[in-house]
C-alpha cells in the first residue's frame, strides 16, 4: 500500500507558514465546498497564503483562503475569499477550542489536498517566530545546504 504522501495530491502548500511559525501539532480536516470551488482545486488555482482558521458558534470556519474562480463557471461561480466551513470531530474541535484559548497560539492551513477523492485542509497549531527565530532557522538551513554541498564533492 502506497504511504500518505504518495497517495494525496497537494493543490497548495504554505511554505510561508514553516518561516513565520513554530508548528506544534497537525490536524486534518475535510471541506465544505462548491462545485465551482472543487473544480478550480483540481484545476490547481488555491492560494493558502493569508489564510488562518476562525472558531464561531461550534463550528471551525476557513478564512481568508483564495480559490479562483472556476473558468468555465458562469452565473453559478463562487467568492474567491467566501468563509469555508472546516469539517471536524465535535471532540477534536473542542480540544482545538482549549489549546486556542492558550496565549500565542493560532490555528493555520499547511496544506490543501485531495485524498480518496475528497479535499481535505491539513491545520497547523502554530506560535508565532521572533525575528531572531527566523535568522537562526535560515542559519540552520544554509549550514545544512553546505554541508549537503561538501559530502556531494
């Protein structure tokens, strides 16, 4: 059997995410879409961005995520920036209710994906990085490029 990675297809990563946060813990979540919306998904036209996760009234809504409109849309075509509600566990959604609760925490979209057909958003819970963080992880990872480099020579 194929693992994980094999088997999902990746429409949008947020690299930007990695550089701005420290990830602590990583969640799955299902979607509530449009037609227009999935097409556009398969069509590889998401942007994740700006994008972060709003907790309201019991539910999980994803905001701020851009999926551009489907081409062949027409009259029936969805909001590029519409909320998206975020399908979870009614217990997986009050442990990520506490765990938000907590100072210097925030919920962010890593990735969007389809598995089995299905799109699905992988949530990051995530502290926001100092400056300094962020030179000592570039530091970190230009050390590792260099030393890829020499054992390759």
């Amino acid at each position: 059997m194929p693992d994980r990675e094999q088997r999902d297809r990746n429409v949008a990563v947020n690299r930007r995410a990695y550089h701005d946060y420290f990830i602590d813990e990583k969640y799955e979540a299902g979607l509530s879409l449009l037609g227009t919306e999935v097409k556009s998904l398969r069509a590889g036209r998401a942007n994740l961005g700006d994008g972060y996760v709003r907790i309201q009234g019991g539910e999980a809504w994803l905001e701020n995520v851009h999926i551009s409109p489907y081409m062949q849309g027409g009259y029936a075509n969805h909001e590029p920036l519409r909320p998206r509600k975020l399908l979870l566990h009614s217990d997986e959604l009050a442990s990520l209710v506490g765990k938000i609760k907590q100072r210097g925490y925030t919920l962010i979209p890593l990735r969007l994906y389809f598995t089995r057909n299905r799109a699905k958003v992988e949530l990051g819970l995530a502290r926001g990085k100092r400056q300094y963080d962020k030179r000592q992880a570039l530091a970190a990872a230009d050390a590792r490029r260099e030393m890829e480099r020499a054992t390759r020579r």
